[in-house]
C-alpha cells in the first residue's frame, strides 16, 4: 500500500511533459474540445435559420408544375374510341399582401434568433463554472497532497526520536505506537487522496479532451476583497440581466405573439397572383390542340368556420400566455436568490479566508510551543501529533475556503448575466506557474 503513492508520482512524471496553462488557456481548449459546449453551438446555429423560416411567409411563393398522359376517351360524339397523349406545363407565382398570421410569425422569429444567441451565451457561462470548478478541484487535491506529504515528514522525524527516546529509556513504547498509528493514517490519507486528486485530472481531462499538464497555482497569500455593491444592487441586476430570465422574458414576447397570431386566423388573406399554363394534346385523335393559359390578379379568402379550430388555438395561446408570464416571474425570482447567495458567499467568504489565515498562524504557533513543552518535560508526543494534525487542517481549510471564494465570484456573476472569459483572465491575475516538485 506504501508504494502506490510513489508508483502514481513516477507515472505522472514519465508521462509527456506539457506546458503550464493557467484557466483562460484551460477554457479555450474546453471551448474547442466540449461535446456540451459544440451541442450549444450547434443548436444556435440551428436557431439562426428561424429568421430566414419566418421571413419566407412574406415571401413570394413560385412553383412549376408538368404532366404528361396517355388518355383514352370512349364517345359517342365521334363515334368510337380515340387514344391520344397529351402534356402540360404550368408555372405559378403568389406574393402574400395581407397575411396576418405571416407578418407575427416572423416577428416571433426574431425573438427565437435572440433566444438561441442566449442559450448559447448559457452554455459558455456553464462551461466557465464547469472549468473554474474542474480546475480549482485538481488545485486543492494537488494542496492536500503537499499538506500531507509535509505532515508526513514531521510525523517521520517524531516517529524516530520517539524510537530513540525508548532506545535510551527516556520514553514509553506508547509513544513510539503514538507517531506509528499517526504515520500510517497519512499514509492512508495520502492514499485517498492522491486517488481524488486521479479523478479530478480525468474530470478535467473530459473537459479539455487532453491530459491538463502542470496548472498555475493561487499565489499566497491571495489577495481577495468582497465585490462592490449591496446584495440589494446585485439582486436588482440578476432580475434585469440574468440570461435565464431574459430567456423567459422573451419567451413571454413570443408567447404575446402566438395569441395575436392565432386570432389571425379570424382575418381574411389577399394574394397577388399569376401563372402561365401551357397545355397540348388531341381532340379525338384527329386534331391537335394546343392552349396557352397567361394569368394574373388577386386572390382573397376570408376563413367563415372551421369547426372551433381558430378560437381553441386562441383559447390555448393565452393559457400558454399565462404560463409563459408565470414562468418569467419565476426565472426573475430564481436569478434574485441565486445572486443573493452567491454574494453571501463571496462576502463570507472573505471573512472565512481571513478567519483561517489567523487560525492558521495560531496553529503553528501552538505546535511550536508544544514541541518546546515536548522538550521541557510538560507536553507528550501525542500533544505534538495532535498539534501537527490542526495545522494540516488549517493549512487544508484554507485552501479550500479561497477555492470556494473564487468560485462564489464566478457564480455572482453568472447570476447577473456578466460572467465572461474576462472574468477567468481576471482570476489568473491570482495565479502563477506551479513550483516543480
């Protein structure tokens, strides 16, 4: 079990080398790489053509027809049968005047354009979060790594004065059992968590389509400061400017739409038409006739009764209505919370980081007085290990609360609908280049 740590090491170090990446280069390979990511665009790409689609409805509409037939006509007129074969070629063009129906179709199509440029704009936020997290995952089980390694070397040197201690008569077998028991458990621990830290790499190798390669580390100490503004002024901005609300909010527009298009249906339609009709073959056999048929005009309709159809599509576009509002109040509602606890995050996680510096410091200082008790006479060696076990999760509790900072940061952000690609370049402002091992 000793040699699983050191076998995972030698693995990642023969593995090939890769240049350091920091989270914007990390992104743009997951931007070029992402199945989740290359479906979102996909799919605004697909959304683009609805403009085209509603625009064609205002569109002229030319089609041209043919046919050719071999007829057999039984008369009395002639006399007997006659057997001929005839064809016919026809070409007919409408352009829509008046189509009510057409003219909000195409509205409605250029708030489903808007929608998909802000699905798409979702997906790159999403993939943002997905990254910082993937990244900051691997950082921290790369830190605990580091924490326990160095308690291990403590334990280590603990370990081996205890056993000379008891070899001189100094000191207890209990002691030597003490540092032994605290030993395998790093161990163990180090085990687990150089597993995590496996996982994490894969995670992140998911995302970007290749192994991640040595990650810019958060400089120490970090500087981190709370956000401007309230949680009322954040709050106020995730209602007017998160995506998801805005989806709705355009969706509500459409769904506006859909009840006036659907009462459409009630109005009459005027076409400008023409066509030209081309028509040959005999009259019994005997005589050639030929016809050339040249038109145009105005074609109205005006719908009478269609056995209800029209008025419960009516009645459902504005039960749809009312969903479509419920639905927005909800996604408006939705992007307020989340920006309030992603504030209350950042917020406290300021405090939390500051809080665990001072403990952290607190920590070294108590494990510095009881190795000089150990010295004295009035500490034991179990009050050393128990000293180095708070500082390693000090030192573990910190890392992971300025993770958590940075990721609160994202997250506030994503909840007001601003969070871009500057944002991670902002972060790696906070980083620099790993430390070789």
């Amino acid at each position: 079990m000793q040699f699983k740590p050191l076998f995972l090491a030698l693995t990642l170090a023969l593995a090939p080398a890769a240049h350091a990446a920091n989270l914007s280069d990390v992104f743009r390979d997951a931007q070029a790489y992402d199945a989740q990511y290359a479906a979102a665009r996909a799919a605004w790409l697909a959304g683009q053509e609805k403009a085209a689609q509603g625009r064609a409805g205002l569109l002229p509409n030319v089609n041209l027809g043919g046919n050719l037939r071999y007829n057999n006509v039984d008369s009395s007129l002639s006399g007997g049968d006659a057997d001929f074969a005839s064809n016919g070629l026809s070409v007919n063009a409408a352009q829509p005047l008046f189509r009510r129906q057409n003219q909000v179709l195409y509205e409605q199509s250029k708030g489903q354009v808007k929608i998909a440029g802000m699905q798409f704009q979702v997906a790159e936020q999403d993939l943002i979060l997905r990254i910082a997290q993937a990244y900051f995952d691997v950082l921290q089980s790369q830190d605990n790594i580091d924490f326990i390694n160095a308690q291990k070397a403590a334990i280590a040197e603990q370990l081996a004065a205890a056993k000379r201690n008891f070899e001189v008569g100094t000191a207890t077998i209990t002691d030597t059992h003490e540092a032994q028991a605290r030993y395998d458990l790093a161990v163990a621990q180090e085990i687990a968590e150089q597993n995590s830290l496996d996982i994490r790499l894969r995670t992140l190798e998911k995302l970007v389509g290749k192994p991640a390669g040595a990650l810019d580390a958060l400089i120490e100490p970090a500087q981190l400061k709370a956000e401007s503004g309230n949680i009322d002024e954040w709050a106020a901005r995730a209602a007017d400017g998160n995506l998801q609300a805005e989806i709705q909010r355009i969706a509500k527009a459409i769904a506006d739409q859909e009840v006036e298009r659907n009462r459409a249906g009630h109005y009459p339609t005027l076409d400008a038409v023409a066509g030209y009709t081309v028509n040959n073959n005999q009259n019994f056999g005997t005589t050639q006739v030929d016809t050339r048929i040249a038109s145009i005009g105005l074609e109205l309709n005006l719908p009478i009764y269609q056995g209800g159809l029209t008025s419960s599509r009516v009645r459902e576009a504005v039960a749809n209505q009312e969903k479509a509002r419920q639905d927005l109040e909800n996604a408006t509602r939705e992007a307020s919370l989340q920006a309030r606890q992603a504030w209350l995050n950042v917020s406290s996680g300021v405090a939390r980081v500051q809080a665990l510096e001072q403990a952290l410091t607190s920590s070294k200082a108590q494990l510095e007085s009881t190795k000089l008790g150990l010295q004295v006479g009035v500490r034991t060696n179990l009050d050393v290990l128990n000293a180095e076990q708070q500082v390693l999760s000090a030192r573990r509790d910190l890392a992971g609360a300025r993770y958590a900072y940075l990721l609160s940061g994202l997250s506030l952000k994503a909840a007001a609908g601003s969070l871009g690609p500057a944002d991670l370049a902002e972060i790696d402002r906070h980083l620099k280049p790993a430390t070789p091992q």
